[in-house]
C-alpha cells in the first residue's frame, strides 16, 4: 500500500519534470543541469567551509564548553564510621 502511494507521487513528480523540461532544447537542458550542479556543488562546499570555521570561532566554543568535574565534598562524622564500629568491642 505505501509502495503504490511512493510509486504514484514519483510518477507524478516524473511527469511534471517532463512536462517542465520538454520544451527546452538538449543544448539549453545541459546548460540547466550545468548551472544546478555549479549552484549546488557551490552551495555546499560554502555550508562545509563555513561549519568548520565557526567550531572554532568564538560561538563554537560557547557551544563545546566543557567543564571539569568539581570535587565532591563529603560530611565527615567520626561517630557514624563503620570501620570504628566493628573494631569496638564490648568485654564487660
């Protein structure tokens, strides 16, 4: 059922396309398809380039701060230790 739904909007996508680009001569489709892929290839070599910079500009860093770990602070209470318990014993 999904894969006739699939089949079906891809066929229609498939006869729009068609429809758009037959009017066009073979020499005006490759200039089109040239002018996509400059425009894309471009598109995304600039979202590349542009990431890798902003990691380490200042709001990279903002966005990878890491703290360090803080020393837990314990109660320390000589008369709660275990170890004292078990060495306490009682001869009375």
């Amino acid at each position: 059922m999904i894969r006739k739904l699939i089949n079906q909007v891809n066929e229609w996508l498939e006869d729009k396309l068609r429809s758009i680009v037959r009017p066009l001569s073979p020499d005006a489709r490759v200039i089109v398809i040239l002018t996509m892929l400059l425009l894309f290839g471009s598109l995304s070599i600039y979202m590349t380039v542009s990431s890798i910079y902003n990691m380490g500009k200042k709001s990279g860093q903002q966005q990878m701060q890491i703290e360090h770990i803080k020393r837990l602070e314990l109660e320390h209470k000589q008369e709660a230790d275990s170890v004292k318990q078990l060495n306490d014993f009682n001869y009375e």
